[in-house]
C-alpha cells in the first residue's frame, strides 16, 4: 500500500484526533467522526483512514468506530470481541446497543479548541400517534 499524501495524513491525524477521545464502553459511526472533523470529511474518508493505521492501531481505538446501524464493519479482526471487553453490549442481532453506548460525541470546548464541530444534539424521536376508535 502507498503512504497517503502529506495532505491525506494530515486530513488521517484530525480523523484519528477524535477517534482517540471515543471513551472506553462508548461506540461513534464513521459519520459521526466525519461529523466532528468537517472540513468535507465523510464516512468513507474515516474508514479509509482507520484501514491506514497501520501499527498506529495499538494506540487509536479504531474499534469503537462502528456503522451507523449498530455494526461490525470489519470481520476478522476481533472488534466485536475487543468492544464487549471495554463493556459494549450487542443485541441478539450482533449489533452495538445504540441506545446505551452510542457517545454523544466532544464537548463543544474540546471540539472548538481543536478546530472541530460538536454533534448536534440527537433530535427526539416522534411519539406514536395513538389511535382512535370513536
């Protein structure tokens, strides 16, 4: 594989900036890393970069980086494995409790401080429409 171009690399460090303040027991997509970088930043920029690591992967906690639906993206490598010892649960789907684990992201101090974007606030979900019968 070809080393990124200075510019990629530089683009790759903010990506793994934020992936490293992911907290242990909490899971973030690849559009939520994108999310706080900006800049044009998308899912499959983050994937690229996390597949780039290389040994780097000892030290960025790629692993908490998951899709937006709760899934593994990577087979093999022991991400469900390495989630449930840092106490991610999964749902008899095999996908991550959203619900319970899913971060709301940095703090808008941290975010602004680093030349990032906080998330914004999850927007609430409509309650069911009850039905009448008369």
């Amino acid at each position: 594989m070809t080393q990124p171009a200075r510019d990629e690399r530089d683009y790759f460090e903010r990506i793994y900036t934020v992936v490293e303040a992911v907290p242990s027991g909490k899971v973030a997509t690849y559009g939520d890393i994108a999310t706080i970088v900006g800049d044009g930043c998308d899912a499959r920029v983050v994937g690229h970069a996390l597949g780039a690591l290389g040994a780097r992967s000892a030290t960025v906690p790629w692993q908490r980086i998951i899709n937006r639906t709760g899934g593994i993206s990577l087979t093999g490598h022991g991400q469900k494995e390495l989630l449930e010892a840092e106490g991610v649960g999964f749902d008899e789907r095999g996908q991550a409790r959203m619900d319970l684990h899913h971060w709301s992201g940095p703090s808008e101090d941290w975010a602004r401080a680093r030349g990032f974007q906080p998330l914004p606030a999850p927007t609430p979900k409509p309650a069911a429409a009850q039905l009448s019968l008369f």
